[in-house]
C-alpha cells in the first residue's frame, strides 16, 4: 500500500480538480495562476532531473530564496525522490550560509538570484555541493563557475530524462515510507550554532491529520475556497506547514506575496480567508493602524477614535465570551461593520478573513484584544519545530486571551511537576537532530517525552499559558523568579515600542533596553514638529525618552514591584540579523545584546546606586 505523503497528495489533486488554482504569483503586476495539474507537471520535471544530476534517497537539496513557485516546486520534488529538502533563510548572511551547507551535506542548492548566489560560491569546504541552480539570471552572465545551472536549464534537463525514463519519480513517491525523513528545519539558535530538526514523512502526515481531521483548527476546516498569502519564511515550520502542506493536505490556495516590503498591499489584493502571522506582523499591523489614523484629519481622528474605543469595548466583551457572539456583541458589532470596520478591515487586507492566527512567539493579549474589536476572529496556538507545530491551539467560541489554547486531539501535553516545563508526546515529534545524537537525547526522554524548554500553567484546568523560555526565566538578587517575556510584550504592545529586552538577572531590580518603532515615533515626531535626522538622533530626542517613559509607567502599573522596570534606556540602532543581534526568525539573541550593550545595561545600575546614595 502506497504511503499517503504530500506528494501524493498533490498528485490526487492533479487529477481530480485539475483546472483547480493551486497558486498565484504576481509577475509584472499581473496576478498569474498555476493549476494543480501544471504543479504536479512542473515536480515530475524537477523531480526528474534530481535524478539526472545524481540526487538519491537520503541525499540533501538545499533552498535558499523568498517564497515562490520554485520553493514549493522544488521542494515537493525533493520529497518526491525520498530525498531531504533543507530551507536556509534568505536573511543567512555568508557564515550561516556556509554552516548550514556544509552542515547539511548539501549536494544540490538553489540559490534565488545573485545575492544568493554569492553566498554559495562564497562557501568552502562543501565538497558534496555538486550543483548551484538560480531562478533570476540578472548579475550573472559574467559568472564561469561549472556547479551553476539556471531553473529553464533545470526544467530542460528534467524533461529529457523524463522521455528516457518515463515513470522513474512515481515509483520514488510509491516506495516513501512513513520514518523518510522529508525536511531538516534549522532552528534558530539563539544559544548556539543552529540545529537541524529532521522531521519525517509520518509527522507531517500526522500534523496534517491532526488540524485537518482530528482538531480542525477552523470551522469549516480549511478547503479549496480558503485563500492563503505566503509571505513568512518557508523554511521556518509554521510557513511551511501553512503554504505547503495545508495546500497539499486542504487544496487552499496560495498566493505569493512579492516580498516582504509588500505584504501590507498584497494583503489587500488578495484578502485572504486564512491568515497566520507572528506578532510582530500583528503589532506592525496594529502600528500601522495608529499612524494612518493620526495622520488623518481632526474629524476623521474623533471619528475612528469613537469607534475604536467602541472596538475595544467590544474586544474585551468577546475575550469574556471565548470569542463567542452574543445578541448584543453581534448588534454592536454589525452596526460598527457598515460605518467603520469593513473599511478598516479592508486597507488592512483582513476583511474576508475567517480563521486568524498568532504563534511562534508570545503575544501581548492587548494586541489580540484590538483585532477581535474589529471583527478579526484571533487564535492563538502554540507548537515548534521539534514537535512539527502541533501542540496547543485556540478554538473557535472557546479562546482565552493570554493563553496558547488547548491540547489537540490524539496528542499528549503535561507540565514537569519539578521544573513547570512543557512536555509534548504524539507522532509529530521529531526524529531527532542531524548528526547531534546527544541533543537529540536531551530533548526526547526515552518514554517519548519532548522537552520544550518552555515553562507553562494551566487555566482553568484546560488551556495552556506559556510563561516564558526556561533559560529566560530571570532570578534576581532577592530571589524572585521574573518572566521577561510578559513584560517585554506588554511594552511591545504599544505602537511606538518595537524592542525590549528586560534584564536583571542576579540584579536587585529590572531594567530593560527598549528599542522605539521608527514609522510610528517618527510619524509621532512630526505631528510634535520635532526635527530629526537618523533613528540614533530621534531616539536620543528627550521627548522621545519621555513618550516612552509613559509606557513604561503604565506598564509598571500593571505589575507588582519586583517586576517593575527601575530603569530603561534606548537602543542606539534597530536590532538587526546579520549584525547577530536577531535570529533569523527575529528573536533577540540575548547574550548578543548583554554583550553589545553592556555599558548601556551597567549605566543603568550605577544610576540606581547613584540614586540610593
């Protein structure tokens, strides 16, 4: 009995709704379709000249573009052949490129444009990287190196090895067993040299199974009238799951947005059905909101200022209900929906959406509390990559705000009675580390039990709170366990707040560093006629300090005094990845930032010994 895969999920659909839009790319400024039967087409080819070039069972294939065609294309062909596809983030500056390459034991990689082209030719010490494949040509002409082929060459080479040896791919696809390892997903190594998570054919059947069919995430559960915009990085596992494998496993369509600078107005183009987005998208949206609506004019401001407040009023309600209307919620609702958040929802491209998700992070519950005002169904789900994104989630009419939600059918969760750790067990948890059998034997205890290295505590006996990272958690001088990731987010959860990192651990009290969103404070500034030049200059500004002093005091507020912030002061610069302040994935590397900035942490205890003297 043939295994049921992605791969074979995509060619059913080839064959049964083969004129169906499987996706959409945006070339020239034209939306163009690709159908399923053209999909699955495209793979054979590809598919086929992985084995022309020598690619074999267990071989590594290696992606390192923005989200296209030519990612899922290659990918479903990797798998197709029982090889293993490895996604580098299009961010990975030469170094990461060459760990992870080399790493890996890539022997095929795809490398978008130039720029990532540079970066492959730039590695050594791969020998097994056999052939360097790019999709846009422009820069390259000039360049002799024998491992480079272009994807028309690629496609060519795959259709003549096609005619000589017809059926070759499909009797890959029909051998694949449940324990192939399909994919290595890198983690984002916040304490380390990323590790490659390999994750099998059988867990991503099971994660499938488990929110299509078991624990649908969406009711209905997700079909071929869900529309998806792909924007995220897909080798990170969230994007993965939600432009590939739902496309392969729901028929939803997706449609690729053109770069990341463009998502805001892709978003509004394609007004999709089903929207997942980290919580930096969703405070960038929130911001964004705020900037538009100060710019505006003073009755225009008074206006949406009355049904905003309206909103949250009505956020607050829903959050008391678990996301369910009542008569009065839907009244309330329907009137603010013809004369303001259909035309909100509308510029924010979240007008048709049904099912909206956060994850791969904690979020401030103010931030999901605004979007459910305005009619934006929120879920907050939890998963990683060691356990193929399935854990918590969520449901619809049973949410609770500052919670990842329940556990999902058919899968197992519990808290260490020791350390508070969260612990997952069920068919999508990893087959281990690449070549790291040790960390693979700390993360998965011999009973099967994942190590999340996430500390949590039930709510009301059935949802799940997350509290913060273990190695996070801050002990200070008095002894006090402190979670700096509610604080920080409650801090991010204003528009004008785009970083902070709290410290004090093994301190006697808590500062942070706080980093201010340049559009909004910007935009802010102007409105004040306060003149600046650089981000450096505008967040030096004292009425810059002050704004944010403001938050931070209403912060404090909301927290005991142990978990006030004493003393904050602001970043110099934006955190950024290639300076290796940032993973890839946009999580602060702490000990990066203890040491790029220590004077400016070591400043603020001073001022506090200064203070008490």
């Amino acid at each position: 009995m043939t295994t049921r895969t992605v791969v074979t999920r995509i060619r059913d659909r080839a064959r049964s709704a083969p004129k169906g839009v499987a996706m959409r790319e945006k070339r020239l400024g034209i939306w163009r379709e690709i159908t399923w039967a053209d999909y699955w087409d495209t793979v054979l080819d590809v598919g086929h000249a992985l084995l022309a070039l020598g690619v074999r069972p267990g071989d590594r294939v290696s992606v390192q573009s923005e989200n296209r065609p030519e990612w899922l294309f290659l990918d479903i062909a990797t798998v197709a052949v029982r090889a293993i596809t490895v996604g580098l983030y299009p961010t990975n500056p030469t170094a990461e490129t060459a760990y992870l390459l080399s790493h890996s034991g890539s022997c095929l990689h795809l490398a978008e444009d130039q720029e990532q082209v540079d970066k492959a030719l730039g590695v050594e010490d791969v020998p097994r990287l056999r052939t360097i494949v790019y999709v846009e040509p422009r820069g390259l002409s000039p360049y002799d190196d024998p491992r480079l082929m272009t994807w028309t060459r690629l496609l060519e080479l795959g259709r003549e090895h096609r005619a000589a040896h017809p059926g070759a791919v499909e009797t890959l696809v029909d051998a694949a067993e449940p324990g192939d390892v399909m994919t290595l997903v890198y983690t984002s190594g916040t304490t380390g040299p990323p590790k490659g998570a390999m994750l099998t054919i059988g867990n991503a059947e099971f994660a499938l199974e488990t929110v299509l069919e078991r624990s649908p995430f969406a009711h209905p559960p997700p079909g071929p009238r869900d529309l998806t915009l792909s924007y995220l990085p897909l080798c990170h596992v969230a994007e993965r799951v939600l432009t590939t494998w739902y496309n392969a496993g729901a028929g939803t369509q997706v449609n690729f947005a053109e770069s990341i600078e463009t998502v805001p107005q892709n978003l509004r183009e394609v007004q999709p059905s089903l929207f997942f987005a980290v919580p930096r998208i969703w405070e960038k949206l929130l911001a964004t909101t705020r900037i538009k609506l100060d710019s505006a004019t003073w009755a225009k401001r008074r206006y949406a200022a009355f049904w905003l407040r309206r909103a949250d009023r009505l956020g607050a309600r829903l959050a008391a209900t678990g996301g369910r209307h009542t008569l009065g919620t839907r009244l309330a609702y329907a009137v603010g929906w013809v004369l303001f958040y259909r035309a909100l929802r509308d510029r924010l491209g979240l007008r048709r959406v049904r099912h909206a998700s956060s994850g791969a992070a904690p979020i401030a519950p103010e931030v999901l509390q605004f979007f459910m005002g305005i009619g934006v169904p929120m879920h907050e789900l939890y998963g990683m990559t060691e356990n193929t994104a399935i854990a918590t989630a969520n449901r619809p009419g049973r949410v609770r705000l500052g919670t990842v939600g329940e556990i999902h059918d058919g899968t197992e969760v519990r808290l260490d009675d020791t350390t508070g750790e969260i612990l997952t067990r069920h068919a999508a948890v990893f087959a281990g580390y690449w070549q790291d059998p040790e960390a693979t034997e700390r993360a998965i205890s011999a009973d099967g039990w994942l190590h999340t290295g996430d500390v949590g505590e039930w709510v009301d006996g059935t949802h799940l709170r997350i509290t913060d990272r273990m190695k996070d958690i801050i002990i200070t001088a008095g002894g006090k366990n402190v979670a700096p990731s509610e604080i920080e987010n409650a801090l991010k959860a204003s528009p004008f707040v785009k970083e902070a990192v709290v410290v004090g651990d093994g301190r006697k009290y808590l500062t942070a560093l706080i980093g201010i969103e340049l559009d909004t404070v910007g935009a802010w500034a102007q409105q004040q006629r306060l003149g600046f030049t650089t981000y450096r200059d505008l967040a030096e500004k004292a009425e810059v300090r002050a704004l944010v002093q403001g938050i931070v005091d209403d912060v404090n507020s909301r927290h005991n005094p142990v978990e006030q912030i004493k003393h904050f002061r602001m970043l110099p610069k934006e955190l950024d990845h290639e300076d290796g302040e940032l993973t890839a994935t946009q999580k602060v590397k702490r000990s990066a930032i203890d040491a790029m900035f220590h004077d400016l942490v070591e400043d603020m205890y001073v001022a506090g010994r200064e203070g008490a003297a």
